[in-house]
C-alpha cells in the first residue's frame, strides 16, 4: 500500500510538471505573457526560461537625483549584481525571453523613486537615465515598480512619468520596440482615484 502511495505521488507530480510545461508553452503560442520577477542576484541557471514570455530583473534603484543602478550582493559569486543582470539578460534573451528592469519595489526603493520624480529636474534626470540604462543593459523594457503612490499628487507624478517614459523610449528606440510596463496596485483604502 505505502508503494503504490508513492507511485501515485510520483505520478501526479510528473503530470503535474508535463502540465506546467505544455501550458506555458500554449500561453506563449496563443501571445500570453507569462512573466516572472527574479532578483538581480539570482544566478543564469536558478530561472526556468522555458517557462516565461517575460522576466523582471528585480531591482534597480533610482536616488532621488534620477541616477539608476543595480542594487544586491550576487550569491556566492564574485560578480557584481551589474554583471550578473548582464549575464541574466544575455541568457534570457538567447532563450527567446523579453527582459526588462523593475525600477524601484518595496520600502527605501520606492521612497526614493518618488524623490526622484517628484521635480521636473530630477524626472528628466531619470527619464533621461532609464533611456540609457535600456541601451547601456541591451534590455528590452523597464518595468515602474512605484509601491505604491500615496495621493492623487503622488498619481498623477506617475501617469507623467509614464507618458515621459514611453516618449523617450519612443525616441530613442522607436515606436514601440521598447515595452514600458507597471506594477499596479489596488486597494480600498488609496480612494477610486488612485
């Protein structure tokens, strides 16, 4: 009886992963995304890419001068997190996967994301250095990861910075080729309008 548990167990989990494999692959033939965040300190062969249409390189860190970096220690490795979102976006892309960067996430990344579009000066600033960061990083898109806007100021700071953004993607690379995506978050207590 214990034997043909295990059986079974190991049945349903091989089904289990024939299934997972057979839908992202259907999801990518049918145009869905299937998109996964993985930090900047993930290593090349820690993410599935035959499972994903698109992958996030968590995070990149915009001060509240509009400059944006790489930020976290890679695990045992002796590559800093810019070669290793280097390495990742290579072997991403040569396995038929859109990278992009999220700029900003949780907590002091955020705040400072929000500092740093806050004024017409510091939003060009950062404009101007997520054009840059695109090119410099080969990527195919930068993801506003803004967590989250507080106020209708705060909401309308963000629809600017997305129309910006779009434009200088636009111009640097041409219509459309870059993709410009968010991080949305809805909740009851930030009222209808955000």
């Amino acid at each position: 009886m214990a034997i043909h548990g295990i059986n079974m167990f190991l049945l349903c989990t091989i089904a289990l992963y024939v299934i997972a494999c057979v839908a992202s692959a259907t999801a990518y033939k049918e145009g869905r995304v299937v998109l996964g965040y993985f930090p900047v300190q993930r290593t090349v062969s820690d993410i599935p890419w035959q499972s994903l249409t698109h992958a996030n390189i968590a995070f990149a860190y915009a001060n509240d001068s509009g400059n944006i970096t790489f930020v976290g220690d890679v695990v045992n490795s002796t590559m800093s997190s810019e070669q290793n979102a280097r390495a990742l976006i290579s072997a991403g892309q040569k396995n038929g996967v859109k990278m992009l960067v999220a700029v900003g996430g949780q907590g002091n990344f955020s705040n400072h994301l929000a500092t740093a579009l806050s004024s017409p000066d510091s939003q060009s600033a950062f404009l101007s250095n997520a054009v840059s960061f695109v090119k410099d990083y080969n990527l195919d898109g930068i993801d506003i990861d803004w967590e989250y806007p507080k106020d209708l100021d705060d909401a309308q700071t963000l629809l600017s910075t997305l129309q910006g953004t779009r434009n200088a993607l636009d111009k640097s690379f041409g219509q459309g080729k870059k993709l410009l995506t968010i991080t949305l978050y809805n909740h009851p207590y930030l009222g209808p309008d955000l």
